[in-house]
C-alpha cells in the first residue's frame, strides 16, 4: 500500500491524499469490461433482450470506470472547523462526504511491529474506544511524519502500546514512539 501524501496547509488544516495506482486498475477493468460488453451489443452478438439487459450493463461499467479513475481516497483535518471530512475508498463516490468532530477524537494510536513484520498501525481513537484506521506503512520516517502532522493539527495525545509519548515523534529502533 503506498503511503498517504502528507499536506499540511497555511490555514493550519491537513490533507491526507492516498497516492498509490490501484484506482487505475479498477479503472482499466471497468472501462474494459463495459467496452465488451457495449461492442458486443453493437456487433448483434445478442438477442433483443440480452441487448437490453446488457447495454445498461456495459454503460455503467464504463461509468465506474472512468469514475474510478478520477476518484482519490483523502482526509481533511480542518482546524477552523474542527472535524476532518474524509473520502475513502471506492464506494464513497456514490455518498456524500463523511465527517467526523474534532471533540470525537480521543488520541492518536501507534501499534509498531516490535519483533513483527506488518509495519506500523497509525490510527485515531475515537469515543467510545473505536478506532479509525488512517494508515498502515513500514516506513518508520513515514511514520513519524504523519504522528507529528496528526498531532500538530489535532492536539490529540499520542499512545504508543498503552503508553502516552511526548514530542518528538519518531517510531524506530531506539526511539520511544
């Protein structure tokens, strides 16, 4: 998975933006798919009622496909309105952009892989002890980087395996957070 864009903004908000390539897949195989589907309408490979099942079919494969290919997953943290709205995953862009106050949002969570292999769980403990994962990479400076960027914005406290750390941020071998 790649890492989110880290953005901090001048109005003191920050904008996560998830850079990776595979919308551009799920964009080719609906784009492609539709396409056969709509060639073989136009090339009466179908009867009557296949050409009218399928070419609504083929029309909105080609429609999630091209919507795939413009959709990007993000998290906006707005200090002045304090909530982050979000957009993730590819089913949001069928619903409206979700939001979440700032006063829901009890800490910063970092779950490392001392002795383990799955890289670093960042994610935001909301009330009620729900998390909200943001992101998952093995990239310790990546890591840091986002912890820090999450806690400038938010203020939220930072907890590492159950105990609370203090700035600096980093998340590595020999570091505290």
């Amino acid at each position: 998975m790649a890492n989110l864009r880290i953005e901090p903004r001048a109005d003191g908000s920050l904008l996560l933006t998830r850079v990776g390539g595979a919308r551009w897949v799920t964009a080719v195989a609906g784009i492609g798919a539709g396409g056969l589907v709509l060639a073989g309408v136009l090339a009466g490979q179908m009867t009557l009622i296949g050409s009218v099942v399928a070419l609504p079919l083929g029309v909105i494969a080609v429609l999630a496909g091209l919507g795939a290919a413009r959709h990007r997953d993000w998290i906006v943290f707005d200090r002045r309105a304090r909530e982050a709205a979000f957009r993730r995953g590819l089913g949001s862009m069928f619903r409206p952009v979700s939001a979440v106050p700032f006063d829901e949002i009890e800490a910063i969570l970092i779950e490392g892989p001392e002795g383990g292999d799955r890289g670093y769980e960042v994610e935001l403990r909301r009330a009620g002890d729900f998390g909200w994962p943001i992101d998952v990479s093995s990239d310790p400076a990546y890591v840091s980087r986002l912890v820090t960027a999450l806690h400038e914005v938010g203020g939220w406290p930072v907890i590492r395996g159950g105990v609370p750390q203090r700035p600096p941020y980093r998340v590595g071998s020999g570091s505290r957070a």
